[in-house]
C-alpha cells in the first residue's frame, strides 16, 4: 500500500480455480487480489510474485485485468504470452535462473540440501521445493515442508 499497490487477500472462493488477479483502478493504481486457494507458503508468495509481474509488465490502462488459475500449465504457449512472461518474472524474483541451472537442477533434492539453497537464497524453503515439485511433477516431494495451512491465517481470521 505504501507503495501505490492495493493487496487484497480472501479465503478462497468456493467452486472457483481462482488464485490472483491483477488490474488498474481508473486513478491507474494498481490492484492485487489473491484468494489462497493452497493455503502454502510457496503457493501465496509465488501467486503473490505472478501478479506484481503482470502489474509490472502488463498493465497499462483500467482495462486491462488478469485472473489467474496458476494450475492452467503455459508450457505450450508461445513465448510472448502474458502469462508465461509473469511466470518467468515471478520464478526468477525468488531463484535466479543461474542459480536454478547450476544447484538446484544438479543436486539431489533432500530437505536438507534445500535447507542449505534456502539459507542461500535468504528465503524459505517452500519457495524452493515448491518450484521443485510444479517442474519435475512430483507433488508428493517434501510436502511437509511447504507451509500448508499457515497463510490464511495471517490475513483473515476464521480460515476456511
């Protein structure tokens, strides 16, 4: 808010695959909203990462507006696709992408060695695992170190 950005944030909305959105309001301030769908540490930071991207790289006037289902995969989209530029932006603000090749893509993945990339990063490990599991597939990896349940809470008081 100091910074001219409105965050909004709700329990997630039930019969919908909503996770965030991102627009202008006329005065041209810009507007986040996050439902916490996945209430996860690695879910909201990187929903919350996405959308600052669109309002970095997309928004230009009151109507333009993004909402996000961040399930729907954007590997088969073109490259100068909205969506996939946001993800890049957002992947990139919590692991550089050199750091992604030269550690993360080489190492086995153990909670301690994400622990060790972590301190590294100076971020918490469910940033790291979460970007682990949405490329490689594998959801079952590390789950218990991903925060679940611990989000919502900070910003609403009766979750869920």
């Amino acid at each position: 808010n100091k910074l001219g950005i409105h965050l909004i944030v709700e329990s997630h909305l039930p019969k919908t695959y909503l996770d965030g959105a991102a627009m202008l309001l006329t005065d041209g301030s810009p507007v986040i909203a996050l439902t916490l769908r996945y209430d996860r540490i690695d879910h909201f930071w990187f929903s919350l990462l996405h959308e600052l991207a669109h309002v970095r790289l997309h928004l230009r006037n009151a109507d333009d507006c993004f909402l996000d289902d961040l399930e729907i995969t954007v590997k088969d989209i073109g490259e100068d696709n909205p969506e996939k530029e946001a993800d890049r932006l957002a992947e990139e603000a919590v692991i550089p992408s050199r750091f992604w090749e030269e550690k993360i893509l080489r190492t086995t993945t153990t909670a301690e060695q994400v622990q060790v990339w972590a301190d590294e990063l100076k971020i918490h490990q469910a940033l790291i695992i979460g970007r682990i599991r949405y490329h490689t597939g594998n959801y079952r990896l590390l789950s218990r170190y991903l925060g679940a349940g611990s989000v919502c809470s900070q910003f609403i008081k009766s979750c869920h």
